[in-house]
C-alpha cells in the first residue's frame, strides 16, 4: 500500500512538473509576443505623432491662409469635386473613412497606404477652402493606415493586430487633441457601442501617451479652457445638469440624422456624383459668401472661448451643427469631433449661463457630452472632461457621460461600430448588429407601423 502510493505521488508530481513546465513556456509565449505588440505600438504611436504635428501644422497654415482671403470660400465646389473624384477613382476603400478604420480593427482587412496621404490632402484642403469640418476623422484613418501597415509589414494577425489597430486609434486622438488619457479610452471603446476592450489597455495607453509627446515635442500646442467654479452637487445643480445631459444627448441624435439625411438628399437628386459633389460645394459656398456664416467655417475654436465666457446664443450651435451637416453630407473630407466641440459648448454656455448664471461649467460639460453622445463613447467623454479640465468636476463628467449616451440611443457618427451590449432594454434586438443595421431595423419597424 505504501508503495502505491509513493507511485500515485510520483505521477501526480510528475504530472504537475510537466503542467508547469508547458504553462511557464505559454507564459514567456505570451511575454514575447506581448512585448513585441508593445513595441510595435510605440514604433506606430511615434509615427502617428509626426503625422499628426504635420497635420496640426497644416490645417493651421489652411485656416491662416482662409482667413486672410475670403475668396478661398469659392473654391469649395472645385474642393468637393477633386475629393469626390479622387476617392471614387483612387481611394480604393478610403472614402468610408473611419468606418473603414473599425472594419479592419475588427475583421483584419488590410488597408491601403494611400488612404493617409489622402485624408491628408483632402481634409487640409477643406479647411483651406471654408469647409465646416474637424481634424479627428483624418487623424484616425491616419492612425488605422500606419497601424494597418505596420502590422503587414511584421505580419502581425489576429488578436495582436486587432491590439496594434487599437493603439494607433489611441496614437491618433492622442496626438490629435493633446488628451492622452481619452485617447487611450478612445482606442478601447470606439469600435463597440457598450464595450471596453480592456486587453488592448496597455498598447492604447502607451500609443495615445507617445503619440500625445511625440507630437507635443515637435511643436504642437494644445490650449484648454477652465472651469470658472464647480458647485457642490446639491439637488438644484444636479438636475440642471441632468436636464443639460438630456438635451446634448438629443442634440447629438440631431447631429447625425442630418448628416444622414443631407447624404440621402444628394444621392437622391443626383445620380452623378460629380454633379452632387459640385452642387453641394456650391451650397456651402453661397452660405459662408451671401449670408453671413464665415464664422462657422472650419473649426471654429472661438466658439470654444466664447462660451466659456456666456458670449454665446443659440443661433451659434444651430449654425454651426447646420453647416457641419452640409459640409460631411456633401462630402468633404474631415471630422465631426472639433464641430462636436464647438456645438457642445456654445449650447452648455448659453443653458449655464440662464440656469446658474455661469457659462463654465455647462460649457465644458456640453463640450464633451455632445461629443460622446455622437460617437457612441461615455467613458471616453469621462476621461476627456478629467484631460481637458481636472478632476474637480469628475461627478458632472459621469453624469453627462452616461445621461447623454443613453439619451442619443444607438445612433452615431460611426455606422460600423459593433453594438455589443444595448444602451436600453428597449434596443435588446438590436444586439450583434452595426449601428447601420440597427437604425436600419428601427426605419423597417417605423414604417410596418405606419403600413398597418
């Protein structure tokens, strides 16, 4: 008996050494290739960073040039032409954008150097020419082409490449907006609506804070406007702040639905696309040129300032939202997250300043709730309220965060996003479908309902 069960113990001892052995040589397995991923990151984040300083330096250089000769304003239909023709005849699969961008993040389609030197071109030259527009859109489809690249040029696959595609998401916003805490948040959850993919924590942390640096060292400068007085959070603030939540969360639904719509309205009316893309650059031209709206072309960044100083009337966010529409519906190639910006803020501004007689607070609260509502990205819009203005208002950052999110449904800028997790019982069906395919299901049922 005693020698069986010296035996037992040998084998079980035997069975445990071999047990450690394979799971010590799976652990160093996943080391290497962890740390390869993670230097990759920094090598696309690096890349990313001088990308974006020269962006940054462009569209500056545009805006300069734009604004010191109104008559730029003229060339928005020869803009909108050359970008409609450039995409459709050499853009391969650019001209869907960041929505190209989560596509490959998530399937591992390849894309094509061309799409960053594109984005580049035609997004400085819609600000050159008056184009109300951002600077996000072209940063991320820069960031997903070189993490794209990177990734075929060290034949990174599967979940590693999902991680570097992630990474160079994050290199992007961070590089873009000098808020490298949102930008490592961005890179996890802009894919998805109601997840986080927390394995790609580590790549998106390190590629938003080297981009951030690396663009920061070249020569970009990042300014941030500061909450005047964060109130306690007494029962009254609260609801105005919950009550301004709702109303960004609906402003942002408004947002994308008229860039929906000004794109249908063109496909309609036209079935030449250089005949679209000249009638819509005509519309926009007319607007800045005849009836006052050169203060809404571009980014706009003074409306940022001017809200957080309760100089701003409703008329600014509807201007602005309206020209954004017209401007990304027509084609023109930028992004939505500086307009966002502006839009939010100059709303917050007015709601602070009627209900607590300061504009701050609601403005920076409206800078980033209308933001993330859009885009489908509550703890980004956390994190970017903490980047942007401190902590000292983080409470009002999670209500607006989540409040606003929930509010917008699962509309977003972003049709290719994967909805993982529903923002209400009421959207459960809409579960493993894209954002494309649940706002198509909800026009099904609206209009069943409407037939019956």
């Amino acid at each position: 008996m005693p020698r069986r069960m010296l035996e037992t113990a040998q084998k079980e001892l035997k069975r445990g050494a071999r047990g450690a052995g394979a799971q010590a040589r799976r652990g160093a397995g996943n080391a290497c290739a962890s740390a390869r991923v993670l230097v990759l990151s920094i090598l696309t984040s690096a890349l990313m960073g001088v990308a974006g300083w020269a962006f940054l330096a462009a569209l500056d250089m545009a805006t300069t040039t734009r604004e010191a000769h109104v008559w730029l304003f003229a060339l928005l239909p020869i803009v909108n032409v050359a970008t409609a023709w450039l995409y459709r005849n050499h853009g391969l699969r650019a001209q869907r954008g960041n929505n190209l961008v989560i596509d490959s993040t998530i399937t591992g389609t390849p894309i094509h150097v061309r799409m960053a030197p594109l984005t580049f071109l035609c997004s400085t030259a819609t600000h050159l020419a008056g184009g109300s527009a951002g600077r996000e859109g072209a940063a991320v489809q820069m960031g997903g082409t070189i993490a794209s690249n990177v990734a075929s040029l060290f034949h990174v696959e599967g979940h590693d490449r999902r991680d570097l595609m992630m990474a160079g998401i994050s290199a992007a916003f961070g590089a873009a907006f000098g808020t490298p805490l949102a930008g490592a948040f961005f890179g996890m959850e802009m894919c998805f609506v109601g997840k986080i993919d927390y394995s790609a924590a580590l790549y998106c942390l390190t590629g938003s804070f080297v981009g951030n640096a690396v663009s920061r060292a070249l020569g970009s400068h990042f300014v941030f406007q500061s909450i005047a007085r964060v109130p306690a959070m007494d029962a009254r603030t609260i609801a105005i702040v919950i009550a301004a939540a709702v109303v960004f969360g609906l402003v942002a639904r408004l947002f994308t639905l008229c860039i929906r719509t000004v794109k249908r309205l063109y496909a309609r009316l036209f079935t030449n696309y250089l005949a679209a893309a000249a009638t819509g650059g005509i519309v926009i031209a007319v607007l800045f040129l005849c009836l006052g709206m050169a203060p809404y072309a571009g980014l706009s960044e003074w409306m940022v300032g001017a809200a957080f100083r309760g100089e701003t009337t409703l008329v600014d966010p509807v201007a602005k939202l309206g020209m954004t529409a017209l401007t990304v519906g027509a084609g023109l190639q930028g992004g939505e997250v500086t307009p966002l910006f502006g839009i939010g803020a100059s709303l917050g501004g007015w709601i602070g300043q009627v209900t607590m007689g300061d504009p701050s607070l609601v403005a920076a609260l409206g800078m980033v709730g209308v933001f993330g509502a859009a885009l489908n990205v509550p703890i980004t819009t956390i994190m970017l309220g903490i980047d942007m203005f401190g902590a000292q208002a983080a409470g009002y950052f999670v209500i607006v965060g989540f409040v606003s999110y929930l509010v917008a449904g699962h509309a977003a800028v972003y049709p290719a996003q994967r909805i993982v997790t529903p923002k209400r019982r009421g959207l459960k069906d809409d579960a493993a479908l894209t954002v494309e395919g649940a706002l198509e299901r909800h026009r099904r049922e609206l209009e069943e309902l409407m037939d019956e």
